[in-house]
C-alpha cells in the first residue's frame, strides 16, 4: 500500500497561525506565524509538501564501497 499524500493542517487564532504539514505519514512539521504573515506561512507549507517521499533509492554501502572491508 503506498503511503499516504502529504498534507497541510491550519489552524488559524487572532494572534497566531498553526500550520501542520505531514510527509510520508509520519513526519509532521509544526510551524506557528503571526496572521500578517500567512501568505509567507502557506509558501513554505507548500515547499515543504514538495519534498514528499524519496526520489531514488540509495545502495548500500558495501555496494559503494566493495574494498572497505579489505582495508
């Protein structure tokens, strides 16, 4: 099952702006602006969402490194 989207939670008060983005369905970024801001606050909630899951996948390290253990 692939995991879920990312996705954005706002919680939004008179003094200060919750923001709540999830990666991957685990990570969380909590953020909190004033409201004049919060066009700068949904900005990076969506830069923050383009970094969703791995892009490649990496090898393993005796892959990278066949003679590391013959030092």
């Amino acid at each position: 099952m692939p995991p879920p989207p990312p996705s954005l939670q706002f919680l939004p008060s008179r003094r200060l702006m919750c923001f709540i983005v999830s990666l991957d369905g685990a990570a969380s970024t909590l953020y909190f602006l004033p409201p004049p801001r919060l066009l700068e606050g949904l900005r990076t909630a969506r830069a923050l969402m383009s970094f969703d899951g791995l892009h490649r996948a990496d090898d393993a390290l005796d892959e990278l490194l066949p003679w590391a253990g013959s030092v």
